[in-house]
C-alpha cells in the first residue's frame, strides 16, 4: 500500500465521520424543531379548552391517544381542521364526541398544515407519555414565581447522551485505525518505529489534550453566555394563578377592552393589574360564572369582604372573626355552588353537600393566603408573568399613548387565552427588532411635532416612513438609563 493510498484512506475515513456528526445534529435540531412547534401550536389553539396533561378533561376530551380512538389519521386531521364538516357527513365517533361535550363547537383550524398537525400531535404524544418533563421551578431569576409552573421541556439529555457516546466511540476507532495507518505508512518509507501507538498513547498525546482543552474552554463559554442570555427569560411561562381567570371569555367572548382593567398602560409605566374593585363592577351582578360556576367568584367576593348572601359589604372585613367569614360563604356556596362540567347555565342549581362546600371553602382559603399573608381578605395574590430585569426602562404608557401599539404587539392574543402566558421573548434582541421595523405614527400626533426634519421629508416625497430607530430607538440610555 502505497503513502498515497494510506492518505486517501484517511482522508475517506475522517469525511464519513463528519457526516455522521453532521447527520446526528441535523436529526435532533428537526426533532427539537418539530416538538417545539407542536408545543407553541398547543398553547395558542388548543389550551383553551384541553387539558394540558393530556390526560384529563376540561371543557374538551382529554387528547392523549386521540390517534387511537380515530378510524383513520385522515379523519382526524378533518376534524382538527373542521369539525362540524365531520359531524355532517355522519361519522358515528365524530357525533358521539359532539353530543357528549353538551354539543360545544369546536373552533375550525382550516389554516394548519398537515405538517403542523402532525407536530401538534408529536408534542400530545410526548406530553401522553412523559417524555416532555413539566420544569417544576418556574423561570430562574425571577422571584416569587416558582410554584405551580405549567410550562413544559422537552427533555433531550437521553439523546445528547446517546449521541456523545457513539461519536466518542467513533472518533477513538477512527483514531486507532488512523495510528495503524501511520505505522504501515512509516514501515513502508523504511523508518519503523519501536512499536505501534498504544490506546494510552493516543488518549494522552499533545493533540488530544489540546482538543479536550478546547472543547472545555468553547463549552464553558458557551454554558455562561447561554445562562446569561436566560437570565430572567420566561417565554411560554405560564403559572397557576390564584383564581382562574379566562382572558378569552373576558376579553374575547365578552369584548372588554384590556385598559378597562389595566387602565394604567395608557398612563402610567406599569400596566397595573386590577384591584378587585374592578372586578366587582361587573360581579356584583354577574354571580354565576360560565366556566367555573361561583366556585372562582366567590374568591374575588373573600378579598374584599364582600357579603354575597345579602349584597353587602362586611364592616372592618380585615378584623372579622374567621369562623363567621366561613359561615358567609358555606351559606353562599351551599346554596349556589356549580362545578366546571356541571350542568347547562339555565339549569336549577343544585345544592352542594357538606364535602363540597368544605372543599370549596379551603380552596378560597388556600387561594388567598400564603405564607406572607394569613387573611383571605386583601390584595388577590396573583403570580406575576411578564418581569423585565431592575437594568431595563419600559414605559407602557410611551408605547400604547404615544406610540399606539396595540396590547397584542407585545402580549400576544390574549383574547384567545384561557390561561395567560408570556408570548414574547422581551429580549434585548426582540425588542430591538422591533424598534427597527415599526414605523411611527406621525400623523395627527402631538408627540412627533418636534421632528420637523422627517415631517418635511416626507412632505417632500424623500421619505416614505420613520421608524422608532430613526428617532433614537436604538440609543442604549433610551432602555438603560
């Protein structure tokens, strides 16, 4: 075997290695890619009205196994897309499902993609079986927001493992042939060497160790620039509130405008979540609700010491004696208590037993008190989701009065949310983006008078837009002052 031949070995050798790597990576990043997909398909389409463990109802059937229990993939994907088609052509599971669930529409998804069904299904199938891991510990950094975390990671460590594991053994049989190679290739030029390189040997040779040196100083660069860029990033974070609001029967089937209950984006830097005095101009009235019945209002009637039985308020509410505050709401439970699957809204109400109402009652109490904060009554204790770090200025009020951007640039469609989750990144880099392509309203807005430049430029056809990088958007002192 000539040198020649010997390099053309090794050369062939190290090529089919690298695909090998190439094709691992490529197969996990479409894996990821695929689940990641499936996941955020499910949060925007389905959470509404499926539970997200897959495994129990809500006010849709439970989705894990649901390719099982369909005659065909094509139906199912027909179903999903349209539902009522399917119940008009007569499909006896189709109808069975539909009166089952008290005749409740499903929304159409005529725009999903087979491809992006199918992720939605792989990301149902994960959450089914337990390969999708719920992070218990909520988003790090972030105080206060731990318990009750319902945002869902894939876990790959099996698959990083797998994959280290054969390009490691891949990469020590491409070594020891490669050495076997040199060994011929120096026997063959007449200068053979004492003896062949042990495993030892090259396990502990100047490149090797030099390799390894590398690859630990690029993977710990790369772990703390990752940890540093999370820091306090919570996309997708989604925690269990202390009563279950639903933003898409408030905001979506009922129409409230969002300032109406955080009137202060329009004013002030924060948009301010509602006192519970907000919540009481309507349910004052509005006493039985659609999805869970009395059990979440009568928390908001705790907080602020109000008397549902007699529609008043309770005097010195944050002195009165518990054992009576109890007796108020087991009356007012006892009488007017509604599960989530109950009954159709004009049915009578039936009375709850002794168990139910205890059950109910430690619910409101379990609700509204915490460690910090032994009384029901007060402030509603709800778990913040959307918290830039201390470094960052965020004015709400520079954005929505000034700016006009409406709540859904930002928070995503919430009026489509059952249960409120961070929509965007609110990274630097999205926020940065988002500076460079928004282009300001000038016109008929006071607040652009003073850049009499871009209005004379555009009075003379020079410019066609501003953008908020064009007005300074992008100076650091603008966010971090």
């Amino acid at each position: 075997m000539s040198t020649k031949e010997i390099q053309m070995i090794r050369k062939s050798l190290l090529t089919k290695y690298i695909l090998v790597l190439l094709l691992g990576l490529t197969f996990h990043v479409a894996h990821a890619a695929t689940a990641d997909e499936g996941k955020a398909l499910f949060k925007q389409y389905c959470a509404q009205c499926h539970n997200k463990n897959m495994k129990d109802k809500l006010t849709g059937p439970a989705l894990g196994g649901v390719e099982e229990r369909w005659e065909s993939e094509e139906l199912l994907y027909a179903w999903i897309r349209n539902s009522q088609e399917v119940i008009a052509s007569g499909d006896a599971y189709a109808v069975a499902l539909y009166n089952e669930y008290n005749k409740s529409v499903m929304n159409p998804f005529v725009f999903l993609t087979d491809d992006q069904i199918g992720s939605l299904l792989m990301y149902v199938n994960c959450m089914d079986d337990g390969s999708c891991v719920p992070n218990p510990g909520g988003a790090a950094g972030v105080a206060g927001v731990g318990a009750g975390v319902n945002v869902d990671k894939t876990n790959n460590n099996f698959l990083y493992i797998t994959l280290f594991v054969i390009l490691g053994l891949l990469a020590l049989v491409l070594a020891r042939i490669t050495a076997n190679l040199n060994y011929l290739s120096k026997v063959k030029e007449g200068n053979p060497p004492a003896s062949k390189g042990t495993l030892a040997d090259i396990l502990t040779s100047k490149g090797v160790i030099g390799f390894l040196v590398f690859a630990l100083v690029v993977f710990a660069g790369y772990t703390t620039i990752n940890n540093a860029i999370d820091l306090n990033r919570q996309q997708s974070y989604m925690p269990d509130q202390p009563i279950k609001f639903s933003h898409a029967l408030h905001a979506g089937q009922q129409k409230i405008d969002c300032q109406y209950c955080h009137d202060g984006a329009r004013r002030s830097k924060h948009s301010v979540i509602p006192a519970a005095n907000t919540c009481m101009n309507c349910h004052k009235a509005v006493k039985k609700g659609s999805n869970y019945g009395t059990a979440e209002i009568s928390k908001i009637y705790a907080s602020i010491g109000y008397n549902p039985n007699t529609d008043t308020y309770i005097e010195d509410a944050e002195n009165y004696p518990k054992d009576s505050l109890k007796a108020v709401f087991t009356e007012w439970i006892g009488n007017n208590f509604k599960s989530a699957n109950d009954i159709p809204e004009d049915a009578d109400l039936p009375t709850a037993g002794e168990e139910a109402v205890e059950e109910q009652w430690e619910g409101i109490v379990s609700s509204l008190t915490s460690d910090t904060k032994e009384s029901i009554y007060g402030p509603i204790p709800w778990v913040r989701i959307h918290n830039l770090p201390d470094h960052v200025y965020f004015s709400h009020k520079q954005h929505v009065t000034v700016g006009k951007l409406e709540c859904q640039e930002c928070h995503g469609k919430v009026e489509e949310m059952e249960v409120v989750y961070q929509h965007s990144p609110l990274s630097m880099g999205w926020c940065i983006n988002c500076h460079r392509k928004t282009e300001v309203k000038f016109a008929d807005n006071e607040y652009y008078q003073a850049y009499e430049k871009y209005h004379e430029q555009m009075r003379a056809g020079d410019r066609d837009k501003v953008t908020v990088e064009d007005i300074g958007g992008l100076e650091c002192q603008k966010c971090h002052y």
